[in-house]
C-alpha cells in the first residue's frame, strides 16, 4: 500500500535529456533507535531503487539507514524512444512497490 | 536584516507586517514544498484522497457518497476551521470534525489523534483550500473561546515561565538555538516537518512547543488546545493557506 509520486515528461524528443523525479512513502526506520521502554525498533528501509526504460536497466540506487523518511530520487536519462519507464523500490520486511509512467518521443 | 526588523517590535505584531513560516524557510525547503512531486506531505494528500472516496463504517458510506467530489465541497473548508458545533458547543477543529463524521454518519470507530490515517484525511480536505484567505468566524458563540485562546498565548507558563508571544510575537526572526523563530501562523497544516519526517497536525505542534517551556502539554483534543488553535488562525486571518505545507 505503498504511495509514491512519479514526475516525467509526457513528450520529449528523441536525445534529449529527461529529469526524472520519484518520492516513495516510507518511515525509513533505520535500526538503531529504541522505543521508550528501550526495546529496539527493527531496521525497516528500502534497500534497492532501480528504473527500467522499455526494459532497459537506466539507473540503479542502493538505500542505507542514513537515508530521511520518503526518500526522495531525482535522476535523468536520455530520451531514446516512446515507451515505460517501470519504477521498483525493494526493502525490508518484503517490501516492494512498482510504478510505470510511459513518455512519448517524438 | 529580519532578525533586526524582528527585534524592533514588542506587542501584536501588525496585520501587513505578518509572515507565514515559509517566508523564513530556506530556499531549498520552500522549493520543496513549492513542488508537488518533491513535496512529501503530497503522499498523505495521495492516500487522503483514496480514504474519501472509500465505504467504511456499519453505514457503509464514504465521505464522498455525501460530500461528493472534495475538489469542489471542500474548496475553502479547512481555512474556517476551527469552527463552532452547535452540538458539542464550542468549536471543533478540523481533525474532530472528521472524526465527528465517521462516528455518527459513517457509524466507524473515530481515527486516533495523529494515525496516518486521519492526518491523510485532514491533509487532503485542507489541501482544497491551498492559496485560499483564512476565514474564521467570531461572534457572540466564539468569541469567548477565542477570547481563552488569546489569554493562552500571552499567559507565561511553564518551568521557564514564558508566554508564546515573547518568542512568536516579540522575537520572530531572531534564532532559538539554530533555528529561526517564526511568527506561528497555522498556515500549512497538518505540515510535513522534516523534523519529525512524517506528517504532523497543529496540536502536535502545540504540544512540542510547551515541552519546549517545560509546561505539561495537553491531551490531543483539549479544549485549551482548539481556543488555541483558534486565536492562532483568527491571528493569520486573511493569509494564504498552504497546506500541505514543509518545515524544517
């Protein structure tokens, strides 16, 4: 029940450069904090943000627990050609979230 | 230069010399509440908007079933809140009203004070109201409880024995620690404090802030919190609401 926000350009043309925005709901949690009865709160963060264009492998990121709540990738990539660009956020605790935005080169 | 201007006033501060929280913020946080998809508080406006439209309770209603769409009911809404209630007989903030409705139209168990779900909800119906002047109606029904909250915000309380306005309406601008005090304006509520990394409501605010002078902060939903809330919001009267709003 993961909530995101995805930005990409609806058009582009072909070789530009695109900026692409995504923000993800989650608490981040990073492991090393105690609750008020000292108990520790398990580690609960995403680990692997990764972004395919048609398929391709465009960019690739690795989360550690330093890393705020929501976090919150800004990247780019290179218009090639229309198509979806599919969005796969995997973490602790099994957790996974999927989005696409599909863009139209002209 | 604005911790100058802020130190020259003592007493209310003046209707045009007001400023909302986001005019202190760096350029860097008010980028990101400037933009919709950078904005984190945006998520709970996301999940606020799946609630509305969603059947719960025994009545098996959503708040769109009587509310319809909330871009057009709940255009303006949330900038006259609080607002009095008729039944409860005094003003109920925006949180309660919520709450007010699931218990007795929807018939569904009330959202706890700051549960993902009611700030989602609260965001979302405050988020139609985003730009729009606030509005607060005083008459005779509200004007004794406005009247509680403006004595709660000059009354000095606390281990440290200080009022809310020494530091929001006589020191604004200045630094408490690294932080700049802004003049306390309700005008992005509920707020994604970077802080806190999550959503917050105003009373969670409150409450910080009389940790903060070591006085014992009030349950969530205290009558002494909503006079508060409403002698702050008739306070910002005419500015802009922002909600969902970034702080830092």
């Amino acid at each position: 029940m993961a909530n995101a926000l995805i930005n990409v350009p609806d058009r582009a043309r072909r070789g530009e450069i695109i900026e692409i925005k995504t923000l993800i709901s989650h608490p981040m949690e990073t492991g090393y904090r105690r609750s008020q009865l000292g108990a520790r709160i398990p580690r609960d963060i995403i680990r692997l943000f990764v972004c395919t264009y048609n398929g391709t492998e465009v960019f690739r990121a690795e989360l550690y627990p330093a890393i705020a709540a929501n976090p919150f990738v800004v990247f780019s990539t290179v218009a090639t050609e229309s198509g979806t660009l599919a969005f796969q956020w995997t973490g602790d605790n099994g957790f996974s979230a999927t989005e696409t935005a599909t863009i139209t080169v002209d | 230069m604005v911790a100058l201007a802020g130190a020259s006033f003592a007493g209310e501060i003046p209707l045009a010399e007001r400023r909302s929280g986001y005019e202190l913020m760096s350029r860097e946080t008010r980028a990101m509440q400037d933009d919709d998809t950078a904005n984190p508080g945006m998520l709970a406006v996301l999940e606020g908007g799946g609630l509305w439209a969603r059947k719960t309770g025994a009545a098996g209603r959503a708040c769109a079933d009587c509310h319809g769409d909330a871009r057009a009911g709940m255009k303006g809404v949330a900038a006259r809140y609080p607002a009095y209630d008729a039944a409860r007989k005094r003003p109920v903030s925006l949180e309660q009203r919520i709450n007010g409705c699931r218990t007795d139209r929807q018939q569904a168990p009330a959202l706890a004070y700051e549960s993902r779900e009611l700030l989602a909800l609260t965001a979302y119906v405050a988020r139609q109201s985003r730009g729009l002047p606030i509005d607060i109606t005083v008459d005779a029904r509200t004007q004794p409880f406005l009247d509680s909250g403006r004595a709660a915000f000059y009354r000095r309380q606390g281990q440290l024995n200080l009022a809310c306005s020494q530091c929001h309406d006589d020191h604004w601008g200045r630094k408490l620690a690294g932080n700049v005090i802004p003049q306390a304006h309700p005008t992005g509520y509920p707020v994604y404090r970077l802080e806190w990394q999550s959503l917050g409501s105003l009373e969670r605010r409150l409450r910080n802030c009389l940790v903060g002078i070591r006085a014992e902060p009030y349950e969530y939903g205290a009558p002494e919190l909503i006079d508060l809330e409403l002698f702050l919001m008739w306070r910002a009267r005419g500015m802009a609401i922002e909600t969902p709003g970034v702080r830092p």
